[in-house]
C-alpha cells in the first residue's frame, strides 16, 4: 500500500505456492517497486491511471532484466488506485482489489473478478479442502500452475507481471468528488469480509472506517476468520490472506 494525499495504491502480490518465477527477486520485491514507479508516475495528473500503470509495470522490468520475465509466473499483483485531481476522482482496478464509494444514499463496488472465472474446476478441488493440509497445497499447486497458463491471456484474466499491455486491460473511470462521502481502496483479503463471508455490510465497513481507522477493520477480518481456522464455513485458499486498506474522505 502507498499513497499521497490525493493518492491511494493498493497492490497485492499473487501466491507463487512455491512454484518458481523464474526472478531472484522475488513477489515482495516487485510489489515495493511496481508501488514506489506507480507513484512516481502518477504524481503528474496529467498522465492517465492506464498510462501511469504501463509506465510502471515497464520500469520495473527494466531493473531486473537478468531475470526471466517471460516465465509464465513471473512475479505480478493486483492493482487498484484511487486518485484526486480538480474536481475529480480517478480509478483504476485490475484484478480482484476493490474500489469503494461512499454516495450520499449507496455505496459503488467497483471490481474486476475475470480472475475468479478461470479454471472454475481446479479451484473448487482446492475449496474442497481444509487448509493447512497436504491435499490442499496440492490441489493449490495444481490450480496455481493451471492459472499461470490463462494469466494476461485475451482469454483469461490480467494482473500486472512484466508487460505493460495488462494496464490496457484494467476497469477505469472517473467520478464527481461531490458525489462521494468517502472511499476505500481494499485487498481482497479485506474485502472478503463482506463479499466472501457476508459478516458485514458497506455501510457497516465504512462507519468502522470512520469512528476507528483500518486497523479495526483489520482486526474484525482476523477476529472473523479465527472462528473458521481451516476453512470449513469459507473455502479459501489461505486461512488469512493479507489484508490492507486505504480509506479517503475529503
Ligand atoms: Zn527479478
């Protein structure tokens, strides 16, 4: 996660499930770099998200060209930003973290779920089991290297890796600030609270958000996902995955 004052990037590295990537660096890495480029270039509100993202994604290439980037699982990320300018909030979503409005009488989830729609087989063997167990690393495995396959594919789903066209293919748009009261910007792992196990509302999560700040939010994710440690009630894919949020008000 970073952020200015009117910037908010959440980016949310894939699990390799320890399959190689054909980098030395490594998921962390990548993500502090793509986050550090993706600043730097949006800083100028003259340059679209889109193009601010393609800049970044190709920057970061550019500092590892020893490593094979070409390789299928090359390290990549999810990719959501949320940025003022004028009167004006821009957004831009690829893959699965969501950007959230607060209206004055609704709330707008705008998300991009193409990569739940993959390979609908291989991720309910691996929902099919408890986590922590062999059977469920296997069939993760399994999943994660089909996966491979169908990413930044015109068939499949696109998350930021090393080449800039995904930026091309995320959800963006762009919205009147008087229009919205707030906005949040989650990793799926926060989301999930209300979007995968319903134990609250939006309206719920963004009151938790005004009166004590992400970390409570945080902790309610963590405090719900302790009443179901191996994934029974909720097939995932970890028992808690990482979860960040920026939440903006003007
Ligand atoms: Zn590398």
């Amino acid at each position: 996660m970073a952020g200015t004052p009117t910037l908010a990037v959440v980016l949310d590295g894939l699990s390799t499930a320890g399959l190689d990537t054909g980098c030395r660096h490594g998921v962390p890495w990548y993500v502090s770099h793509l986050g550090s480029q993706l600043v730097a270039a949006l800083a100028n509100t003259s340059v679209s998200l889109a193009a601010g993202l393609a800049e970044a994604i190709e920057r970061v290439a550019a500092l590892h060209p020893g490593c094979d980037l070409k390789n299928p699982g090359t390290p990549s990320a999810t990719v959501s930003v949320l940025r003022q300018r004028g009167g004006y909030l821009d957004h831009l979503v690829l893959a699965d973290s969501p950007v959230v409005f607060e209206e004055h009488h609704d709330f707008t989830v705008i998300t991009d779920l193409r990569v739940d729609e993959v390979l609908p087989d291989l991720r309910a063997e691996v929902e099919q089991y408890e986590t922590h167990t062999v059977e469920h690393e296997k069939a993760l495995r399994r999943f994660v290297t089909a996966q491979r396959q169908s990413r930044n594919t015109s068939t499949g789903y696109w998350v930021a890796a090393a080449d800039p066209e995904a930026a091309s293919h995320a959800i963006v748009g762009s919205t009147a600030a008087e229009a919205v009261r707030a906005a949040a910007v989650l990793s799926d792992g926060a989301s999930r609270l209300v979007t995968e196990y319903a134990m609250a509302t939006w309206a719920e999560v963004f009151a938790m958000l005004r009166a004590d700040g992400p970390r409570e939010l945080l902790r309610e994710v963590r405090k719900v996902e302790a009443t179901d440690p191996t994934g029974r009630r909720w097939p995932r894919y970890k028992s808690g995955d990482d979860a960040s949020v920026a939440f903006c008000q003007w």
